[in-house]
C-alpha cells in the first residue's frame, strides 16, 4: 500500500517481492528435506543388507566345519546365489591354507564371505568375510 494514497491491500510488485523472497527462503529447506529422505531410504536399504548377511553367516557358522567340507566341491569351493526381494545374496566357502594367515602355523581353515548387492543402474553392495577353522594352531 502506498502512503496517501487511502487504498488498502497489496500492489502486484509488492506480491511478487514477497513470493520471490518465500521462493528463496524455501527452495533450500525443501532440498534439504529431499536428501534427507534419500540419506535416510538408503540407510534402511544397507541395514536390509547386513541384517541378511549376518543371517547368512550365522547360518554358516552354525553347520560346523564337517559338514561345510563335506559339501565343498572339487575346486575346495562352495558357491550359493539367491534373490531375496530387491537384493542379491552370495555365499562363497572356499578352503585356504592356514599359512595365508599364519605363515608359520598348522591346519585347516575355511573362507566363508557374504555378498548382499542391492539396486538398480548403479549398484550397491556390502561384504562380510570370515573364517571357520579346523584344528589350527601356531
């Protein structure tokens, strides 16, 4: 409103500065809830992920050296591929020489990894890696 002028209300100019200024302020603060939310979806994602590795080597671990040898094959290899959902599971079992470890030392061990891999065009993934021993000492 101009002074003198006995009209009430906004003129055109003094709107536009306002939702120019509104624009400004709230275009950053919407970009900043965008990537939060993208953050926070990939964050559930990758905790997806290491929850069904962890399940897959806990699953391992709980079979014992015996029968994971058993079912190796003539390579000392096991390899398992599944899908679950939008993820991709696979376990590998191989069997190593102790000595990659212990250069000095005696016995058996088996190379147990999990590979959870997840998404579309670019991919994301995460690895656990471990190790089941049989009779093994320095």
């Amino acid at each position: 409103m101009f002074a003198g002028m006995g009209e009430e209300g906004f003129s055109l100019i003094e709107v536009i500065a306002v939702a120019a200024i509104l624009g400004v302020i709230i275009a950053p603060v919407y970009s900043l809830f965008a990537g939060a939310s993208l953050a926070t979806l990939l964050a559930g994602e990758e905790t997806k992920a290491v929850a069904f590795a962890q399940e897959r080597m806990e699953e391992i671990k709980g079979m014992g050296y015996p029968l994971l040898e058993r079912n190796l094959n003539d390579k000392g290899e096991l390899r398992l591929e599944e899908s679950l959902g939008l993820f991709e599971r696979e376990t590998v079992i191989k069997k190593v020489g102790i000595d990659t470890l212990l250069p000095e030392g005696s016995g058996e061990l088996l190379l147990l990894q999990i590979n959870v891999s997840w998404g579309e065009g670019h991919r994301r993934s995460t690895t656990l890696t471990s190790y089941l021993g049989k009779g093994c000492w320095r």
